[in-house]
C-alpha cells in the first residue's frame, strides 16, 4: 500500500477523535443507547435525551451560552441557511436589506443570493487589505432597512479573524440582528456570547474532531422571536428544527466541544508554535507572501501565494493533502472567490496555497512538508506558465 501524503487541510475538515468516536460507537447497536429522543415514555428514549441534554450543555459551555440557546442541525450549512432564510421570512414584509462580505463561505453567499433573488436586496463588503471585514466597513454599509448582517469569525482561507465584538455592537446600536458563521473559529477562539453582542451563531462538529453531518446554531433572545424554522414535521427543537435527533452524532458533537474546552490553551500554543516552525521554513522561498493579516488571525490556517519561479503543485499534492482554495470552491474547480476578493488575479490565486494544522500535527510533519515544498518550487517548470 502506498503511503498516505502528509495531512495539512484540517480546514477542510478533522478527523474525528478516538475519544469522540468511543462515545459515538456507546450510541450504537442493542446494547448501546440507541432510543428515540423524543420516545419520553421509556427507558431508551429517556437515556438518549438526557444524553442529547447533556452534549447541548457541553457545546453551550465552550462557547459562553446556555443549553436552551442550542438547536440542533445538520452542520454549518444548515445553520447559516435557517438563520440567513429564517430571519428573513420571519419579518412578514417585503424587501428589506441585508450585509454580508464578499470573502464568506459559499454557505453564506449562495443563501444570500437566494434572498436577493426573492427581493432582498444585498450589500457584498469588500475585505481591507488584511482580508478583514472592519467595523468602519459595515457602519458605513448600514441602511435604515437593513435587519441582518452575516460575517465569518475565522476566514475559511486565510484563517484571518474579524473584530466580532466591535462590528456587533456597530449592528446593536442599529437594532439589527447579527449572525457570525463560526464553524472555523469554535476551539480556536476564545468565544464569550454572554460578552459578545451576537444574535446567532453557526457550529460544525467536523471542523472539530467531530463527525460529519451535526452541527448547531445558537439562538439569542434578541433572535428567538425573529426566526422561522426552515425544516417542519413535528416541532422538535423548540420549533425551529423538525426530524429525530441524532443520538450518536449530537453526542459525539458534545464530546468534541467538551474536549475543546479542556485543551483550548494548551493546544492553541502548541499549533502557534508548529505554524511559526513552518513559517520560517517557507518564508526563506524567494516570492511567498502570506495572504491575509500577520497579526490578526488564527494559528491553525496559512494562505500563502508563490509570486516566482515554479512550482509543482501536482507533484506536491502526492505527498501533502493541502487545499488550492476552499473545498467549495475545490468541487467547482474555480479561483478562490475569496483570493479574487482580496485583488489576486486568477493565475496569482492559481499559485496560491492553503496549509492547515491542526491536533495530530507534528513536527516532524512540519519538516517534512517544508522540504517538499522547497523542493517544489525548484522543479516543474510547465506548471504554472
């Protein structure tokens, strides 16, 4: 068997934790706790919704809120639809404005362009040259109709980080609700929503040592009354997610928080210093630029672009799982909108690429993918021509 490449898309998505996967299997066959939660009459159903409870606690407590503020989803996708499309249809009126930036994940992008086609109209903020979305940027945005803003915590690209304190009490002050996508930011930025002014919230586990396919929204009392579930069919959720619940993959959703919580400091050092090891290895290369600000941003993503020489990135992709772009954009084998956004030109984003670390780095990892990549850029000449 050929031997696996070195992992650096953890952006993409984790692997998921023994640990999580030990209480996930709990969840599983005769013997495990496999009940209906919402079977309240029996034993089985009441074991898994004291579970269910219980996970909804465990994320509620890495991210500063309280457990009934949890709704359950099927990802980050799902939650940005019920909270971009609910908020909208929840009005009761026509028309009406809502902000977002040009550099979200096409969760975001592809929702809002569906609300402006029914009639909503949109404003798309250009990113600064730091690849951030500024408080200054959305005050001046801001309309009298305007009743919802949407920006990422952490940049799915760059792994740059917007000022979400300051930019949601610019949207506080003007009475409109405010949703950040934090798929990419939950355990790796310190969140507080009893300090923070955000209204709604988006969460993957899979981002997170978790499993594919559960994620969660956080509703705050300002948005409780101003949303309209997106999925019907028998009230789960408070109303605002219909379907049974999935014990096994909400558990280990919990589990993967919990465990984020327990490791936050020691592990976000840990990959600070893996990515400075990595960084003074590739800066030395003649042309690398780091995409997006050096300050403001997340250990765990680097975007960086080859200006000279060549590069094989064909080769290199038989020894390092990394990302050309988004894996959204990957699917459609498109220039990184994100990239576009920040003034590359397609050939400029096509040289470009994104490394991200994450728990099971090593160093020896970063060693070897700092000599692969030199290596790279030293060959293949037709490459990039």
């Amino acid at each position: 068997m050929n031997k696996r490449p070195l992992y650096f898309d953890y952006a993409a998505t984790t692997p998921v934790d023994e640990r999580v996967i030990k209480v996930m299997v709990e969840c599983l066959g005769l013997n495990g706790n496999f009940g209906n939660p919402a079977s309240s009459s029996h034993a089985f159903g009441q074991q898994a919704r004291q579970s269910v409870e219980r996970a909804r606690q465990q994320v509620a407590q890495l991210i500063g809120a309280t457990p009934e503020q949890i709704v359950w989803t099927s990802g980050a996708t799902e939650s940005n639809n019920l909270a971009l499309k609910g908020v909208a249809q929840a009005r009761g009126v026509a028309g009406g404005h809502i902000i977002t930036s040009q550099i979200e994940h096409k969760a975001i992008l592809d929702t809002a362009r569906q609300l402006q086609d029914s009639g909503v109209a949109v404003t798309y903020l250009v990113p600064d040259a730091d690849g951030l979305i500024t408080p200054q940027a959305v005050s001046e945005a801001m309309r009298e109709d305007t009743f919802l803003v949407s920006l990422m915590l952490v940049n799915n690209e760059l792994g740059t980080v917007n000022d979400i304190p300051a930019i949601g009490q610019v949207v506080r002050d003007r009475q409109a609700l405010f949703h950040v996508d934090a798929a990419q930011g939950a355990g790796k930025v310190a969140i507080d929503l009893t300090e923070w002014p955000v209204d709604l919230m988006s969460f993957s586990a899979h981002k997170l040592y978790g499993p594919k396919g559960i994620g969660a929204l956080y509703v705050g009392p300002r948005a409780q009354q101003r949303l309209l579930a997106q999925i019907h069919g028998g009230g789960h959720e408070g109303g605002m997610r219909s379907g049974t619940l999935a014990t096994h993959q909400i558990v280990a959703m919990g589990e993967a928080f919990a465990l984020a919580a327990a490791s936050f400091d020691e592990e976000k050092a840990l990959i600070a210093g893996l990515r400075e090891r990595l960084l003074q290895q590739l800066l030395g290369i003649p042309g690398v630029r780091l995409n997006g600000s050096a300050l403001q941003r997340i250990p765990h993503t680097l975007s960086l672009t080859f200006t000279e020489g060549e590069f094989n990135s064909a080769a290199l992709l038989a020894t390092i799982a990394f990302s050309a772009t988004s894996a959204c954009n990957s699917a459609s084998n498109a220039p990184s909108h994100v990239l576009l956004a920040l003034g590359h030109d397609a050939r400029s984003a096509s040289r470009t690429i994104r490394l991200s670390l994450g728990r099971f780095t090593t160093e020896q990892d970063i060693d070897q993918a700092a000599q692969l990549i030199k290596a790279a850029c030293a060959s293949a000449p037709a490459f990039w021509q």
